[in-house]
C-alpha cells in the first residue's frame, strides 16, 4: 500500500518547522537499525576521526560516543533511507519528485555525560540553495527533557539564515549569536518513543540538552535535499574554514 503523509503533519511542519510522527517505524525495526549502526560502528570506529566522529570524554570507545556524522557510509542504512515512507515524507515536504541523501548520522547522548547541542540552524552548515531540504530523526531510545531531547523555537524557520557565531562545542561547531532573536518563538521539546520521528526544516532553530539522566538518547539521522537543487559552494569555503580552525582549537 502507498504511504501518504497526512494534511494534519504538512500544516504542522509549515506552521512550526516540524513535526513530529509516532511510529513512523515499529520498535522492532527501531531496534534493527540500533544493531546495524552499531555493528557498524565496531567495526569502523577506529578508523573515523576529527569531524566525522566525536566523543563525550577522552575515552575514544562507543560507550562514551557522542556523535558520528559518516553514517551513510553504510549501505544497510544507505538501503533504509530509501524506506517508503521515509522517502514519501521527505519529497512531500521538501516539495520535490527528485531526492538527494545528503548525509546519515548517529547521536549517541551516552547517559551521564552526553553533551549538549547549541540551538543552531541546520542549513548554516549545509548551504543548500532555497533552503530546499530537511533531517529525519528517528528515536532508537525514548527521549525528553531529562536526557537531553530534541528543542524547537516553533516557527523560527520563516526568519531565514540567522547569524552564528563558532560554539566549540563537539558535532555542532556553530550556534545563534544572539537568542535574543528568538525571544518570540514557543520553545518545544517534543517527548519521544523508540520508532517516533522528527521532521525537521534545514532552517528551524534547534538544540538539545545534557543528558545527566542514566539513560541513553539514541537518534539516527536521514538529511534530505532536492536533487534538482545545488549547494552555494562559496558558503560552504568559508564554513569549511571556521570548522578546521575550530578542531584545531580543540
């Protein structure tokens, strides 16, 4: 049978800059994934470094990863990115036939020390023209406030490119400058079950938590663009520059 996503999940994603989709797979596929990316990962881990992986401590194990942004290195998960639904939800709302995976990525939050994400945009790191593309997360553990969820500023994705300035901060090296901005946008942190999704806009603010809590919030990521549209390459020059300064730094 033909996924369709509902009216009710298009108004919402247009109003807030997301939206959330319980169930969009089952836990049983939920745990599927979880399992395949850390096979994965066991097997690749040690081989990722600088960018593309990030860890909460000095220990470079998986118990203690934080975030690992080469996933779409795998082709099981490559493979799932191509699920029905999934597909169906990014071209409805990115408003195109044609569908480009930009990237696939892994947000560990290991429980009592998992790190928090700085509210950002995501097309300040991406620079797809015409903002035409979106993220896909997928709970692979239950999520809310005490370990480290997912936050909105509802509706914040109709102010277009807001200024950043460098976090420092491990897998998202950019933040707001002023949140000052934001002070009219409802904040949301969504409360999540394994197998429940955000869909989000490349341009609504974001961010999450510590998690200090004792248990993990593990996420996995699908980054949509329209294939029809290109990036601004001389953008993604200069954000190039600022990040390996910033890892430099670290």
């Amino acid at each position: 049978m033909e996924f369709k996503i509902s009216h009710n999940y298009i108004k919402e994603y247009q109003n807030k800059g997301f939206v959330v989709i319980k169930n969009l797979v089952s836990k049983n596929e939920a745990k599927a994934l979880e399992k395949k990316t850390l096979s994965f990962l066991k097997k690749t881990i040690k081989k990722y470094k600088g960018r593309d992986i990030n860890f909460a401590s000095k220990k470079r194990s998986l118990n203690k990863l934080h975030s690992f942004h080469r996933l779409h290195d795998s082709r099981e998960i490559v493979k799932f990115s191509k699920n029905n639904k999934i597909s169906t939800i990014a071209k409805t709302l990115i408003k195109t036939k044609k569908l480009e995976l930009r990237a696939s990525e892994f947000f560990a939050k290991p429980k009592k020390v998992g790190l928090n994400t700085p509210p950002h945009q995501d097309n300040y790191f991406w620079n797809v023209k015409f903002n035409k593309g979106l993220t896909i997360w997928i709970a692979l553990s239950k999520s809310s406030m005490k370990n480290g969820g997912v936050y909105y500023y509802c509706g914040s994705h109709k102010k277009g490119i807001i200024k950043h300035t460098p976090s420092f901060a491990k897998g998202t090296s950019q933040k707001i400058k002023d949140l000052k901005k934001l002070k009219r946008f409802k904040k949301s942190l969504p409360n999540l079950d394994i197998g429940d999704a955000l869909v989000h806009h490349c341009l609504v603010v974001h961010g999450s938590y510590k998690n200090l809590s004792n248990y993990s919030r593990r996420g996995l990521t699908f980054q949509f663009k329209d294939k029809n549209v290109q990036y601004d390459n001389k953008k993604i020059k200069n954000y190039e520059k600022q990040l390996n300064f910033q890892i430099q730094k670290r």
